[in-house]
C-alpha cells in the first residue's frame, strides 16, 4: 500500500466518520472531549480525584458514541476515562445544531 493509498483511506474513513456523526448527534445529551478522544453521550459525571498529591478526572458516561475511526464498534453502553488532562463537557442544545443537508457533501 502506498502513502498516497493510505492517505486516501483515512480521508475516506474520516467522511465516513463525519457522516456517523452527524446522523447520531441529535439522539444524545452531552458532548464531551478528552484529550484523546471525543464522545457523545446521554448522561456524564464527572469527578476530581487526588491520590498522593496528583488530581486526575474521572469521567463515567452512559449510552455513548465515540469518535475513533479505529474502532470496530463506536457506540459503548458505559464508558470510563481516567485522565490527568482537561475535559470539557457541553451539554447539546439541537435547535443550534445546523448540519449540512444530506448529499451536500463533495
């Protein structure tokens, strides 16, 4: 496989991807991001835990989906990160959420 042919593929993974998004966004709640990975999902919590001095998040999700385009399955019905990094948690208002019309795409 050349770096043109993989460099196809991913790009065609990612429309994939984007296209999955955009037909499950309007069934969930929150919007969450890690630093590895984006998720949607329909309840979050969050907690600062300290052990020996370093805080770290943890970060419990119900009924998500996640955007990895490596995974064989992106919806997960309970999800836990434990993280030192920042998250941020929206929660999703749909009446704002304007996603190009079907077959808009080039």
């Amino acid at each position: 496989m050349s770096a043109e042919d993989l460099e196809k593929y991913e790009a065609e993974m990612e429309l994939a991807m984007y296209r999955e998004y955009r037909d499950v966004v309007g069934i969930f709640k929150y919007v969450v991001e890690t630093d590895r990975r984006f998720y949607l999902c329909n309840a979050v919590d969050v907690k600062v835990r300290a052990d020996s001095g370093d805080a770290y998040f943890e970060v419990t999700m119900n009924d998500a989906w996640v955007w990895d385009m490596y995974r064989p399955a992106r919806f997960a019905k309970n999800v836990k990160v434990l993280t030192f990094k920042d998250v941020n948690v929206e929660e999703l208002n749909l009446s704002d959420i304007q996603l190009p019309r079907p077959g808009f795409e080039r």
